[in-house]
C-alpha cells in the first residue's frame, strides 16, 4: 500500500510521494504550493486533489500551505518574494485581473512578478431567484427588476468576487439598477435568497443544484456559453435574451518570476496529465467546474485570459466605483 504522509504543522499538508527519485535534474526536494484562502474552499480542493497525482508523478512531495486574507493579496505576496527556484508555487484565481482595480495600492504586480503554469478549472455560475418572486426567465427579471422601485438587491460571496462583478455586469446589460449585498460565503447567500431578502443571485453550480432541485431556489440560465450537465435544460445567458453575456472565474497556479523553464515546463506537463484523469474530471464535473482541453491549456492562454479579464472586469469595478481599500 502507498505510504502517505500528512504534516498537520503550520497549516500545512504534505501530499504522497512516490518512493523513488525524479528522474530528471529537478524536482530533487519537496515543492511548496501556497493556497491564499483558507482550507476548505473550492480553489483548496481543486489544488490539492491536482497536485496530489502530481506529487506521484514529480516523485516527490509537495506540502499545501493556506495563507488566507486581503482578497488572496496576503499569500501571493509569499510567493512573489519567494526564491524563483522552481520549488514555490501558488494558486491564482481570477482576483489576479481584479484586484489591480479593486485596491489602489498592491505589493506586487502580477504580469510582472508571477508567471503562469497552467490552468486548474473555470467556475461556472447560474443566475437563481426566490421561487416567490414572480419571474421564470431573464427577461421577466430585468422586467421586473425596471419596474421595481429602487431596483434589485442581489448577494454575492464577497466584495469584489466574479459573482459581485457579474451581478453589476448584469445590472449594466440589462438597464437595471442593482444594490450589492455581501457575505462571507455562498451558503449565506442562498439562505438569505431563499428567505426572500434578495432577489437574484449568481452562484457557483455545487451549492444551488439541491436547492433548485427541491424548489427552494428558481435557475433561470448558466453565465457560460454552454449548457451544464448538472442542469441540461437551463439555457444560457445568451440564449436566454441576453446576447454577449458571458461570466466565468478561474483557479490557475502560478510561479515568481525568474523560475527556471525546465521548471515551469515540467509542472504544466504534469498538471495536464494530472487534469486529464478520469477520476479528476468526473471529480470536478461534479464540484461544477470545468478543466480547459489540454491544448488550449498553455502558459501563453492562461496569460491572455487574465489579460482580457482585467479588461473586462477593470470596466466595470470603474463604472461602479468598487473599492477594497
């Protein structure tokens, strides 16, 4: 049987590894990956069940620590003045793109001093109302949301998150004035919706199908271009009226600059061949996340892709006056 070895010291855990040496130059230590939230969310989970086939695939072990706080700033900050030896590396989410327009001063700059690896998964969310509310598709929403005085009350996740920026992105589409109420997490959100003190929100996949399904929560459409298996008969933003509308965060790694290549090249590959499990991505199916198609997996597309979505989002943390600080 597979030894595994757990380090419960400092927060930290140390994945398997397998007993012989890596058979090439690097890794010839332990790597460390830094999660800047705490254990248990979804970005903690994602990572380690990755990085645990990586770990046996690198042949050595990588210790999981979870530095929490400021929006991931407080643990990316490790990283980024951390040795660009190729044994640090951290988890990225879309806040990379965000927070230069969410804060006005940051310790780091993230196209300068972090580099990307690969990609771990996009986050895929559905637009839900209280059953009581007296809508059944978009467009009913953003009729009712004209006509109601004062507008919309919608919850997120936290100030500044994708599923905030998406509700104003809403708003802004479709011409209708929405109040953000935010919480320290996504189960606060659904409870105070089903509860009718909210009117919409989006949320990720996992936590509102159980609640769609016993009819506590009404779906009116998903913010990918596609269809989810969780929820096949639910239409998409663009299907359902809203033409261009389009909402997905992200959970990437990431290393300092300066990493060596051989590095940085070694990881993605591993990675890769880790995403493309079955066990993995029947897992993340069912988390409602989805792992990018290998060739569309590249440090080069995860760098465009926080590019564009700092673009993006950049707009409309502008256009609402959105500050952390």
């Amino acid at each position: 049987m597979r030894r595994r070895q757990f380090l419960c010291a400092g927060g930290g855990l140390l994945l398997p590894a397998g007993q012989g040496r890596a058979a090439g130059p690097w890794p010839t230590r332990p790597l460390r990956l830094l999660v800047p939230y705490a254990p248990g969310g979804g970005a903690d989970i994602l990572a380690r069940t990755v990085m645990r086939h990586v770990s046996e695939r690198l042949q050595q072990p990588i210790v999981v620590e979870n530095r929490g706080g400021a929006n991931t700033i407080i643990g990316t900050q490790q990283i980024v003045q951390s040795a660009p030896d190729g044994y640090n590396f951290v988890v990225g989410t879309s806040s990379l793109a965000m927070n230069p327009f969410l804060y006005r001063r940051l310790p780091f700059e993230a196209e300068r001093d972090l580099v990307p690896v690969a990609l771990l998964a996009t986050v895929r969310f559905v637009l839900v109302v209280n059953p009581l509310l007296p809508v059944r598709s978009v467009q009913d929403l953003v009729a009712h949301g004209r006509a109601a005085p004062g507008g919309l009350i919608f919850g997120s996740y936290g100030a500044g998150s994708t599923a905030h920026l998406t509700g104003l992105l809403f708003g802004r589409a479709a011409g209708v004035e929405v109040t953000h109420v935010a919480y320290p997490g996504s189960s606060p959100v659904l409870i105070d919706l089903m509860a009718g003190r909210l009117a919409f929100a989006f949320s990720t996949i996992l936590p509102a199908v159980p609640e769609i399904g016993n009819g506590r929560l009404r779906a009116l459409a998903v913010t990918t271009p596609e269809r989810v298996n969780a929820l096949p008969h639910l239409p998409t933003m663009q299907e359902a009226w809203m033409p261009g509308f389009e909402a997905a965060g992200w959970n990437s790694v990431h290393a300092p600059a300066g990493t060596p290549e051989a590095a940085l090249q070694r990881m993605s590959a591993e990675m890769l061949a880790s995403l493309d499990m079955p066990e993995v991505r029947r897992f993340f199916g069912e988390q409602g996340y989805v792992i990018p198609p290998a060739e569309r997996n590249t440090p080069a597309a995860l760098a465009a892709l926080q590019r564009s979505d700092a673009g993006k989002w950049g707009r409309i943390i502008e256009d609402a006056s959105v500050r952390l600080d």
